[in-house]
C-alpha cells in the first residue's frame, strides 16, 4: 500500500489511518512505518519527538540537524527502554497472578 503524504506513515490493521472512523474500538494495532530510506526519520516520529521535548518548532529547526538527530536518538533510546520496562513489569504481573492461581 502506498504511503500518502498527509497519512504520516501511521497505519491500524493495514490501514492509512486518514481512512478510518474517529471511535474508541480503534486504540491497539496502531503501527508507524519509518520511511524506507535508511537514515530518515519519519515525520510523526520527528514531531513527536519535538513536542515530547518541548521545542517550538521554531526552536526545533533553528537546532543544528546534528542537535536533531541526537534528540530523535534520546527519544528512541527513551522508548526502547520503557518498553522493555513494561515488558518486565507485564512478565512480573504475570507471574505473580500465576502463583495466586496455585494456591
């Protein structure tokens, strides 16, 4: 499927998520697609990143792009961790409830 430019590479279930109803059975699933150029950044995971790091976007282009990329970088690192944060934590709970169940 090919990426339209006002879809930011966000996709739910295979579909731009530009062409899907607004309602809350839509919350899991969500996938962003990085560009297929190694190297480039996408542009939700870029403003994202801005934002999450409480730049303008004023400031954010007045940064040098070296600047840029190590922010994109920390926040990469950032997620990474926190998601095998959560994956220990939902391990954990797992087998906590586990043991509960034996007894």
């Amino acid at each position: 499927m090919k990426l339209r430019q006002n879809s930011f590479g966000v996709e739910l279930d295979g579909y731009l998520i530009t062409e899907l109803p607004v309602d809350a059975k839509h919350t899991l699933g969500i996938e962003i697609k990085q560009p297929p150029i190694p190297g480039v950044v996408s542009m939700y995971e870029e403003h994202d990143c801005r934002i999450s790091a409480h730049y303008t976007l004023r400031e954010w282009y007045n940064l040098k792009e070296e600047d840029r990329a190590l922010e994109i970088a920390h926040y990469r690192i950032r997620h990474a961790l926190d998601y095998q944060k959560n994956k220990k934590q939902e391990e954990q709970a797992e087998r906590v409830n586990q043991k509960k169940g034996k007894r």
